[in-house]
C-alpha cells in the first residue's frame, strides 16, 4: 500500500520503502518450508516441504497475471497492482491467523509428534547456544550446500538475460528463457519429496548441485538460444534439487527447541549469499565475460561437494564407531 501511494504521488522515497518492507514480506514468506515441520512426523518432511515449495510455481503463473489484470485499473499505470499484492498477503494472512489460534491451544509437548524428537530428546531438553550449532560440521556442510544452491541460481539468472541481449537475441526472447527457467525451477516440486524419501535428500542434493554445475557447462557452448535456454533450465532444476534438500536435510541439525534460531541463522547465510550474488553478477558478467563467468561456478559447487562428501565419511565413521561399541 505504500508503494502504490508512491506511484500515485510520483515519490520515490515512498515507493522505495514499500519496496523495502515487500522484500521483508518475502523474507517472512522463506519461513513457510520450515513451518510446516512444526506439524507433520519426520518422515513426511521432505514430502511436505517440497509441496510448500511447489506454491512457488502458481505464484509464478498468478504473479505475473496479476500485474497484468491490475496494471490499468487506476489512472496512473501500475498503481493498483501493489495493491493487488496488498490482497495476496491479506488472504495469506487469513489462514496464518487461523494456524496461529490453532497452535496457541496447544501445549509445546502436544506439538511435538513423537517422530520429531530424537531419543535423546526432550520438548524441555536444554537448548545449546546458537554458536555450537553453527560450528558444527553437519551445520556447515548443510548451510553451504544451500547458499550455493541458492546463490548460484541468483547469479547465472541475474547474468543470463543480459549475456543474451549483449549476443543480439531480443529481450522478449531472454524473458521467455526466465519463465521456462521458473518453471524448472518449481515444477520438479511434483516429484522431488518422492526422490528425497527414495534416496535420501543428501543424494538429491548432489545431483542438484551437479545439476548447476551441467547448467554453466551448457552455457558455455555458445551463444544461440538453446543453450542460454537449455542452462536456464538445467539451473532451475538444479536449484530446486539442491535448495529443497538442503532444507530437509537442516531439519537434522537442531532439536525442537533450537529451530527458530537455527533456522535465521541459516536463512542469513541463504539469503545474504543471494542478495551479494545478484549485486555481483551484472558486474562481474561486464568485467569477465560470459565464458569466465560460467567457469566461476565449478568453484563453489566443488566446495559443496566437497563439504558433503566429508560430512558421509564422518558420518560413516560415527555409525561404525557406535556398532562397535
């Protein structure tokens, strides 16, 4: 609402700062994949969480009608469309508010489904410090997978639309290559909790992450329409792969009563990761060059793996060391 009374009084100021707060609104929204743990048995969470994912792909068919429907509703153009937003959270916020009256009358072990506590765990257990959870290496592995994941995908689609206009391919055409690109980006959202009970989320997890990997590589082909495109896709799908699991398998680093402030902590990693990489990459595109660009994202993908894998190894030992014992 802010917004729009910035457009209709030609203040800047004002149209920035509903801007600002729609950004917190997202940040909020970030929260959702992690809210629905509070009410489903550890085996479901990964079903769970990728169909709060796979709201991502209607968003991206209504977002944009929305726009469309809205953008002349009012004298001045585009106005009514934040207003259109305004009634989006509004009815977000109806059913928020029931699941709040729903939980306040319930005590915290009624809450808590008996899958989702560990043996050793208390709903009154003491809560450890958010630095002992931060260094642990199972925290560490699994944070980077995700800022990668994440960060990546801001980094190659904020790229992508300029390296195809810079090769004379015409902004309608880089626009469609970012819907096919959202599209990836949620659609697997069908079968990807499937995947995750099936194998395991950390293999998903690595495929996602190979998956981004396979994207720079087919970007570097060359510069038609296919590839742009084809990497568009193979980044959505990798990201979605990647990101998914890497919240389900987070869900593994704190108990009950440590998720809140774990969960922050590894949403300021995420998300301030994404928030450098798209300041960066039009910046670094103009000074490297789509090639170089591409090859940059081994880098952090290799570090990711690299993480994982050693996380199984540790992991491994430890499962050996207690049947010995």
């Amino acid at each position: 609402m802010i917004a729009t009374l910035g457009v209709i009084s030609g203040s800047f100021g004002l149209f920035c700062l509903g801007c600002l707060l729609a950004g917190c609104y997202a940040a909020c929204v970030q929260s959702y994949r992690f809210a629905i743990t509070d009410y489903v048995a550890k085996p479901d969470q990964p079903m769970a969480i990728s169909r709060i994912m796979l709201g991502g792909l209607l968003a991206a068919i209504i977002g944009p009608q929305l726009v469309i429907w809205t953008q002349d509703l009012l004298p001045v153009p585009l106005s009514a469309s934040f207003l259109g937003q305004s009634a989006l959270a509004l009815i977000a916020l109806l059913f928020l508010w029931r699941m709040r009256r729903m939980t306040a009358q319930l005590s915290l072990q009624q809450q808590l489904l008996p899958e989702q506590l560990s043996p050793h765990e208390t709903a009154l257990s003491t809560p450890r410090s958010l630095r002992e959870i931060a260094s642990s290496f199972r925290f560490i592995s699994i944070a980077v997978a995700g800022l990668v994941s994440y960060g990546l995908m801001t980094f190659m689609m904020t790229a992508t639309p300029l390296a195809m206009m810079h090769s004379g391919h015409s902004l309608a055409t880089a626009a469609l290559g970012i819907q096919w690109h959202i599209l990836a980006m949620y659609a697997p959202g069908f079968f990807t909790g499937r995947l995750m009970t099936k194998f395991g989320a950390r293999k998903v997890c690595v495929t996602g992450l190979l998956l981004t990997a396979c994207a720079a590589a087919v970007s570097m082909i060359g510069n038609q329409v296919i590839w742009f495109w084809g990497g568009l896709i193979l980044l959505g799908v990798g990201w979605n792969f990647g990101f998914v699991s890497a919240t389900v398998m987070l869900t593994s680093c704190y108990r009950h009563n440590e998720r809140l402030k774990t969960q922050s902590l590894n949403d300021t990693f995420v998300f301030g990761t994404t928030a450098l990489a798209s300041l960066l990459s039009g910046q670094m595109l103009h000074t490297l060059g789509w090639f170089w660009l591409n090859l940059m994202v081994f880098v952090p993908v290799a570090i990711a793996l690299g993480l994982l894998f050693i996380q199984y190894l540790l992991e491994q030992k430890s499962t050996a060391a207690s049947q010995r014992g």
